[in-house]
C-alpha cells in the first residue's frame, strides 16, 4: 500500500486490489493450517492415551490425511506453499512449528 497525498486529501491510500486478495487469501489459509495442526496434535494425544477403538484411529488417520492433502491442493491453486501461510511473531517465534 503506497499513502499519495494530494492537495487538500489527508491520508488517501491507493490499495492493489489483487494483492489484497491474496493477502486475505493467505491469511485464511493460515488460520486453517493452524487449525488442522491443532486437530492433528490433540489427535495424537488421544491416539496415544489409548482409549480409542482401531476404528476411530484409522479414521482420524485418513480424515488427517484427506486434511493434509486438501491445504496442499488449496496453497497450489493460490501459488502458496505451506511454509509461506507461517507468520514470524518477532520475539514469540513462528506461528506455525517447523516440524
């Protein structure tokens, strides 16, 4: 975003509308990638724990995976990678662990 000021206008802003986009879409993209690796982190707690039936393991491990996959197709058709969606916090780290 680049401020122009013009004669008597204060603090007039010229906004690249396709960058916007896909500054919003990078950012949602970024919020579903925190979410699945939540998902996937409490679900490993409870696969370790050991209360669950065969079945409900197998199908948390394929609901992860279809998860997986998804974000992956989801970042090829914006030009994202998975990497790009991590946010640097400055002195908290990263948002995402780099696994």
């Amino acid at each position: 975003m680049t401020e122009a000021v013009t004669g008597s206008s204060v603090g007039r802003f010229d906004i690249d509308r396709d960058q916007m986009g896909r500054d919003l879409v990078s950012l949602v993209l970024t919020v579903v990638e925190l979410l699945r690796q939540l998902m996937e982190r409490q679900a490993i707690r409870r696969v370790e724990q050991g209360d669950l039936s065969e079945e409900q393991v197998e199908r948390i491990g394929e609901t992860l995976m279809c998860l997986e996959e998804r974000m992956t197709e989801l970042c090829e058709q914006h030009d994202l990678r998975l990497e790009d969606l991590n946010l640097d916090l400055g002195p908290l780290g990263s948002l995402l662990p780099r696994d």
